[in-house]
C-alpha cells in the first residue's frame, strides 16, 4: 500500500537518498571544503516552501565560508525516492531559504551545500522532501443560529466543475449550513462555540495538546485519531481533518483558529490538493 511507504526509517531513507542521488558537485579541486549542513528542515507554504538548516558550515569555518547552495529535484511520494535531475533554487549566506513559485500539490526534494572560498561545494545536507499546499487567512464563519446559517459552513474543496482539478474558486468556501455538503459547520451550544463535521466521510481531531503559534505549526497530518464527533472551538488552537471522498487515498485539511467571538470564529486554513500528501505520511485507506 502507497502509504506504507513513508513508514520507513529516516536513517534508511537518508542512506537510500545519498547513495542514488548526485548534483554534480565540485570535486577534485585543491582547496578546502566545508562540512555539510547538518541537518535541513521545511515548512509546507502555499506555492511555496520555507527551508531552514543548521548552520555549522559557516560557526566552524567562518574563514573560508562563501555561501550555502539551494537545489531541488522532483520526488516520488509512491517510491520515497528524489528525482535524478536537480537544479539550483538559489544561493544564500543565512541558513535559510524561502523556495517560492511552486506547484500546490508537486512534491519536491530538497538538499543544501556550502561553498567556500575556493569555490569547492560539500557534500548533500540530509534529504528533505516537501509539497506546497493552498491556504487562506482571517476567513470568519458565523454560528448556524446567525444569518439563517447562510455563512455557517466551510468546505476545504468543492469540485464545482466535476473535472477532478483543483481549481483556485473552489477552495476555501465559505456555505450555507443547510447545505449539507460542507466539511463543517460552526454551532453555538450550551454557551460554547463548536466545529462540527457535517458531510459523510470528513472526521477531524485537535492538533497538539497545546495552542499553536501559526498555520504552519500543522506541517504534517496526524496519522489516526479522527473522529466526526463536535470538537470545540478554541482560539489559538489547531484542528486536522482527514477527507474520504470515495478515492483510494485521504484528503487533508487544517485549521488554526485565530478568535471565537459569540456567533462566529476566524481562522486560517490550509488543504493539501495532493490526494493523500499529509503535508499540510501518506496512508491508504
């Protein structure tokens, strides 16, 4: 099962990636070469993806530190492997990389060298693989006892068109309560304000167990604990769903509640049009 297959280990996949993967770096120049970046992060943006690193090129070898080397390759969520043909994203002296114009929904593979002096690059910081995901922000929905519940209801996709492409005017919607289509709804009850699932097949759960300080905290879906039960509503805090929509694979959405007010909330969302890409492992149903 295609899922699975994100399930192995990052050392195993690290010494996968390493052995099959070369950008053509410089070799066999006499000069000095920097170590690696230890480590590489990233954060899943819409069009776009943040990469941090650590930084020890540079605090050990300041001398001799031109710049860090920016390059990506496709990557295959089916076969956890990079593509062969990399190219430069750009070139930075900070340890941190903002990788923008991006496909929503490409998963892409990352890696960073250092440069020194000479123009001698290091060896591949570990691998890093990432999938750019649509988001909104400060979106308000109000209670289903407000306006008639006309704006009461979100759904994170609606295929208007039923052509199976995400389309930029078929995201984030905000709906009619009454609909029954939405992904959730926003219900006042018993002095509280809760998210509640509505349509068959979308379950949700709290991300954390601990307020949020940004959308981009819910970088990754939980792989289980989704429930369709009410979840309240709670400012700061971030809540995941996961979407059966009849296909082989989960969709998956996410919220960051920024304010609960007495008949609305405002959040900020984000939805993964890579069917079942968690990066907002992925796991067949």
């Amino acid at each position: 099962m295609r899922r699975l297959l994100m399930q192995v280990s990052l050392a195993a996949a690290a010494l996968l990636l390493v052995a099959c993967y070369d950008h053509g770096a410089t070799t066999g120049v006499v000069g000095v070469q920097l170590q690696a970046p230890d480590t590489l992060t990233s954060i899943s943006l819409n069009g776009a993806v943040h990469l941090q690193w650590s930084d020890n090129a540079y605090t050990n070898d300041a001398a001799d530190f031109s710049y860090y080397h920016v390059l990506s390759s496709s990557f295959s969520l089916d076969s956890s492997r990079c593509g062969t043909s990399w190219v430069t994203e750009g070139t930075t002296v900070a340890p941190e990389f903002l990788v923008g114009a991006l496909s929503n929904g490409v998963p892409r593979c990352f890696v960073v060298t250092a440069v020194s002096v000479d123009g001698i690059e290091s060896a591949d910081s570990p691998v890093q693989n990432d999938t750019p995901r649509p988001d909104g922000r400060n979106v308000i929905v109000f209670t289903t006892d407000t306006l008639g519940g006309a704006q009461s209801g979100f759904r994170f996709w609606l295929d208007a068109n039923r052509n199976g492409v995400v389309d930029a005017n078929e995201l984030g919607l905000v709906g009619s309560a009454t609909a029954g289509n939405m992904d959730f709804t926003v219900v006042h009850s018993a002095g509280l304000t809760w998210i509640t699932p509505q349509r068959s097949g979308v379950t949700m759960e709290v991300y954390g167990s601990i307020p949020i300080t940004d959308l981009t905290s819910i970088d990754v879906a939980p792989v289980g604990g989704y429930d369709s039960t009410v979840v309240q509503a709670l400012p700061l805090w971030g809540y995941v769903f996961q979407i059966n929509d009849g296909g082989p694979y989960y969709k998956y959405g996410a919220l960051r509640v920024s304010a609960v007010g007495k008949n609305y909330i405002i959040f900020d969302w984000s939805y993964q049009t890579d069917p079942g890409n968690p990066e907002l492992v992925r796991m067949h149903r």
